[in-house]
C-alpha cells in the first residue's frame, strides 16, 4: 500500500488536470489556451461564433440555448488541414455550472492567429401587457364581499385594540 501512494498521487493530480474545470472565469487555472465557457441565460441569451480572419467566413456558430453553457476547447494541431483548418475545436452545451465533463464534439477550425470568437446577445423574452379582458381579481370593487365594502357590515366589525387591557 505504501508503494502505490506516491504513484497514485501524481495520477490523481494528472486526471484532474485532464478533466478541466468549465467556468466562464477559466477554472482553477486559467489560460487563454484552456476551455472557454459562455452562459447563456434568460436576460441574456447568448449566440457565439467562430470566424475565419483570413477570409471573415463563419466557421462555427450556436446559438446557446437559454439555462445551457456552451464549453470550447481547442487543440492545437488536431485538425485535417495543416494551412486552411490546422487546429481541432472540441465543443459541448452542458447545463449551467456545469463545471467537468468531457467534450464530445469537434470541428476542424483556423489556427489561434487566423480565428476570432464574436459573442452575441440575442434579444431576450419580451414583457407583454396583460389582455384588456381578463377576468378581474377578487380584490375588485364589484367582487368583494359585503363586509369588505366602504359601508362595512358583520365582518368588518373588530373591538378597539386600545381599549382591550382598559
């Protein structure tokens, strides 16, 4: 046992350090090289999209559903073209705070200094005004019972609270 703890450890530390951590400030360690992460919420829904400087042509673009975080990561010399697409995007939406999981998407995308990453808010939910003919609530005039009425009645009676230790 004492043998396979120094191993352990190490091996420990690597996974971990594999695994990433997918938060939109970088995680435990953060770089411009480690995974980026958008949230995407209801005040601000977001859409990303990768575009190809060379030629302004977009590459890659999702429109991150609301409550979803959309994490990339890119691997340099992964792709299948080593001019036009040398490097791999890997990507996934995950629920929000997600912050480790593997990334089970990819793409061929330009290499770091031919790609730029635009970030969009999309319009959020619009407040509507409520329809003119509602049915009214039971703290309308005409609804309310007759002891809740400006005349009073049997409900609307109570002892003077000023009175009660007299």
């Amino acid at each position: 046992m004492r043998r396979s703890t120094p191993l352990l450890i190490p091996i420990l530390v690597l996974a971990l350090a594999q695994a990433g951590c997918y938060t939109p400030q970088g995680g435990l360690m953060p770089a411009s090289t480690g995974a980026l992460t958008y949230y995407s919420t209801a005040d601000e829904p977001k859409t990303v999209a990768l575009i190809d400087m060379r030629n302004g042509e977009n590459v890659f673009e999702m429109k991150i559903p609301i409550g979803k975080q959309l994490v990339m990561n890119f691997v340099a010399d992964g792709g299948d073209d080593p001019v036009y697409s040398p490097d791999l995007m890997k990507y996934e939406i995950m629920e929000i705070g997600t912050q480790v999981g593997s990334l089970q998407n990819s793409v061929t995308v330009p290499d770091a200094y031919s790609r730029r990453i635009d970030v969009f808010m999309r319009q959020g939910e619009r407040y509507e005004a409520p329809e003119a003919n509602r049915p009214l609530r039971t703290d309308e005039m005409a609804d309310r019972p007759e002891g809740w009425t400006p005349q009073g009645g049997k409900a609307d009676y109570r002892p003077d609270p000023m009175k009660t230790y007299d």
